[in-house]
C-alpha cells in the first residue's frame, strides 16, 4: 500500500511538472535609460508566470522567460505599455507617458539624444 501511494504521489508530481510549459521570448519595447529599464523589468517580473525579464538599453529587447499558462507575450506587451513604454504590439497611453519621469521621455529626440 505505501508503495502504491508512493507511486502515485510520484505520477501526480511528475505530471504537474509536465505541464508547466515555460517559454523563452523578446519583445521590444521603447525607453531610454537605466531608470526606464529598472521599470520595464520590475513591471514585467511582477506579473503571474513571469520568471526572467532582461531589458537592454541599448537594443530595447526585452528577453523573457514566461509560464504559458499563467501568461501570453500579448498580456506582458499591455501591461509594459499600461505604465509608459510602447512596445511593437501597444502603445502606451498618454497619460501613461506622462507620468514617466522626464529624463525617460523616450518619444522626445532631444531626451534620445542627451543619452547618446
């Protein structure tokens, strides 16, 4: 009996590791500087089944490691853009961007060029 139980304590954990189906992605996503990327990342890692979110100043690619079934990269794209940044997929809503500190002001030249 205690066999069997094992055995299928085994099965039931086994099959809920299956299922978990972790995925690897990027997306781009607009910003400027370090503060940008420190809320890229932190809005990103905050969200259920979000596991690695690596953004890059200097290719506005935003690496993701991500649980399908808790997420889709369509969810993490609007929520990036809920707090000020445009992705490829959504904008961010005006008063979004402008509640972005001003040195993140990434639609505006002379901010992307002061971080040249």
């Amino acid at each position: 009996m205690k066999k069997l139980l094992l055995m299928m304590t085994f099965l039931v954990t086994a099959m809920s590791l299956a299922q978990s189906k972790s995925a690897k992605a990027s997306i781009e996503v607009d910003g400027v500087c370090g503060m940008c990327k420190a809320r890229i990342e932190k809005t990103a890692i905050k969200m259920s089944g979000v596991k690695s979110a690596q953004w890059s100043i200097a290719t506005h690619e935003l690496a993701l490691i991500f649980d399908e079934n808790k997420t889709s990269l369509d969810s993490i794209a609007k929520t990036i853009a809920g707090v000020g940044h445009d992705t490829r997929a959504y904008k961010a809503p005006d008063e979004a961007y402008e509640k972005v500190n001003p040195c993140c002001k990434y639609r505006d030249d002379e901010v992307v060029k002061a971080h040249q």
